[in-house]
C-alpha cells in the first residue's frame, strides 16, 4: 500500500501515532540495558510517550479533557512539551513533529509583552507557562530561541513583586512570583513558592546576571516562608489558604512545615546559591538553611506523597494525596539537581511507586481533583519527570 506525501501531511496526528509505537520498538535500542527495572522504566516512558502524542490535537496543542480553564491548551501543552525536551536526543528526534507542532501552538499564545498563555479569553498561567517555554526553548533550540527566550526572560524579570510595580519590601509578597503574574489593569498581590521556583529556575537557566536585584529579592520572599525551628518551608504567606498542612500556631510563619513547600525551598536554596555573590548571600543561602530543610526531608524520608499532614483530618488530610504526583517530581528533580540526596534504594522505591500507579492506557491520574492531578495532561509529565530522571541513573 502506498501513502502520498499529501495525504501524511493532512494527518499529522497519524504519522505521530505510528512514530509513537515505533518509540515503543525502538525503546530498548535507545535505551540499552540489561535489568527488571531498567526494562521496566523504558516499557513505562514508551507508553506514556505514545499516549500522550496521541492526545496532541490538529492544532498542535494539548487540551485539556477535563477542565475548561484547561481547555485552551496554552498552559497543559507548555507543560507536556517541557517534559518531552527532557527527553534523550534519539528519542526527541523520533517525535520532532509532534515538537516542533507544540512549539509552533505554544508560541502563538503569547500576547505582546505578556507572556505565553496570555492571548486567549483568560490568563493561561502566564508565569508557569513562560518559564517552562524557556526551559524548553533552550533545550531544543527551534528558529529564533535566543530572541525568544530573551523576550520571554525580560516578562518573567517584569512580574516579580518588586518596587518597580509598586510593592514595598515589608509586603510578604514582595521578591515572588504568582502564577498569573502582575495582571494587566491591575495588580495582584499574590505569590507563592511553587511560581516562584519556575520563575527562578528559568532564570537561572537562561544565565540573568548574578548582579541583577530580582536574585536578592528572591532571597527576602523565601527567608519568609522558612521555619527556622524545624527547617522546612510553608508555601505562601500571603494567602493562608494555599497552605494546605494547616496553621500550627506555633512556628515563625504560624503554618505548618510540609513535604511539596519545602522540596519548592530546597530548590530555590539551589538556584539562589548559584546566583549567590560572595559579598551578598547572606544566611539565607549559607549551608545552615540548606542542611536543615535536608534534615527535614531525611527525618521524613516520605516517597508516597507529602510529609507535614501526621494528624490532619478532613480537607487537611485530602491535600495530601491531592499533590502526589507534583510532590513526587519536585523530590526527582531535587535528588537530581543535588539539593537533596536520595539513595539508590529509594530512587528504586520511587520509580517502583510511580510505574505502579501507571493506567492501563499509559498516562497517570490522581485520584484527588482537589489539585487537577486528576487531569492526565498534568499527572503524567509529572510522573514522567520522576521515570526520566530515575532512568538516567547508572545505580538502579
């Protein structure tokens, strides 16, 4: 049988699906190795890559199934095609279409100066959404990545709460980043560690000078949300509802240290003492804050979902399934970066969990919607965040 050319350029999503099952064949070849774990990890990343190319529309993008704040695409499929960069250079080259398709949509999402996701009826995330272009923008260099990520660096560096938009440095929001950023017509005092570990992470990616101010403001809005009596991290300290563990009225913020806050710490304690100057890092980025948050994370040694919930009853408890997967590849990408250390056996135990809780059609859902983990456009670049960095390690 013969297929013209025109016809497999009218059906993208056909061509992807049949060089998604030859990523399937091909899997063992790229990746080598002889190992129950190892065999096992590399059936897992195949079939979620398959699966999730399959989900990628017509237009390029990701769309969300499940929630209509989703559905647009900006945002989900920034997401998806972050994880996809991860990927090996051999196995990127087997689904070059399906990125550069994703690439193409998510750049047509930005509006002028306001970042991508910031064209549609809504905000898409526009912080979250811009700093994981970045990353992938570097990754995989498309036609113009350095005027891009340029561009997209100086919208990231414009939405920090700083005194340029007008925010004191008493304000707690003040040196953060929210998720939506500085909204245009007005702006939105919020902030949390989460948006501002993308932010910070792609900044540092895209080499903003050590010298710039936004680094010691960063400083000040995570010294904030530390508790200096155990060494773990709360989550925001603007508002008290994002912080899921609780309020126990005895720390220094008055919330509860808890597991996916302080591996978000741990990582902004990374990035920071990258960017720290010998004459400006203060005790912040000194080894102390950085040991105790470790300290913290080791006393706990959780795998399955987030410390920091002994006790909690009713909603409380629910957030605590409701971030596994969120909380299990900020701990993988902290074991990975070396801001914490995870041991072989846990590493193990990890990417066990995760291909445990992999569906039958190769992509991942949180029982919990309480976080939107129930959408497998979110929960599976997660997971497969958590099987890529455990398959790039020799010690399994």
């Amino acid at each position: 049988m013969r297929i013209s050319n025109c016809g497999l350029r009218f059906a993208p999503r056909l061509l992807d699906s049949v060089l998604g099952l030859l990523a399937a064949l091909l899997s063992t070849t790229l990746w080598a190795e002889e190992g129950g774990l190892a065999e096992r990890l590399d059936a897992g990343i195949a079939r979620t890559l398959a699966a999730l190319i399959a989900k990628q529309s017509a237009d390029g993008g990701f769309h969300s199934e499940t929630y209509g704040v989703l559905k647009p695409g900006a945002a989900t499929t920034a997401f998806v095609l972050e994880t996809l960069s991860r990927l090996p250079e051999a196995q990127r080259a087997v689904h070059a279409q399906a990125l550069e398709r994703a690439m193409a949509f998510v750049k047509a999402t930005e509006a002028e100066g306001r970042g991508i996701g910031s064209k549609g009826e809504w905000l898409e995330y526009p912080v979250y959404s811009t700093a994981l272009a970045i990353r992938t923008w570097l990754r995989l260099k498309p036609a113009g990545w350095e005027a891009d990520a340029a561009r997209w660096r100086a919208f990231l560096v414009a939405q920090q709460h700083a005194e340029a938009n007008g925010c004191a440095p008493e304000h707690p929001a003040y040196g953060g980043w929210s998720a939506p950023g500085l909204t245009p017509g007005r702006v939105n005092r919020d902030a949390d560690l989460s948006a501002t570990r993308y932010a910070l992470d792609a900044l540092l990616a895209s080499d903003l000078d050590a010298k710039d101010p936004l680094w010691r403001r960063a400083r000040v809005f995570l010294g904030r949300h530390g508790n200096a009596t155990d060494g773990g991290y709360v989550y925001s300290r603007v508002l008290y509802s994002k912080n899921k563990a609780g309020d126990d009225g005895r720390s220094e913020t008055g919330y509860r240290s808890y597991g996916s806050a302080t591996l978000d710490g741990l990582l902004i304690l990374e990035c920071l003492g990258m960017r720290g100057q010998p004459d400006d890092m203060g005790a912040l980025i000194a080894a102390e804050p950085l040991k105790k948050a470790r300290a913290w994370w080791a006393a706990t040694h959780a795998l399955a979902g987030p410390a920091g919930f002994e006790g909690a009853t009713g909603e409380q408890a629910a957030w605590a399934q409701a971030m596994n997967f969120y909380y299990r590849a900020a701990l993988a990408e902290a074991a990975a970066s070396g801001a914490l250390d995870l041991k072989p056996e846990a590493w193990r135990e990890l990417a066990e969990l995760t291909l445990r809780l992999q569906s039958a059609d190769g992509l991942w859902r949180n029982e919990s919607a309480l976080m939107k983990e129930d959408d497998p456009l979110l929960a599976s670049p997660m997971a497969l965040q958590v099987l890529l960095h455990a398959r790039g390690r020799n010690d399994l």
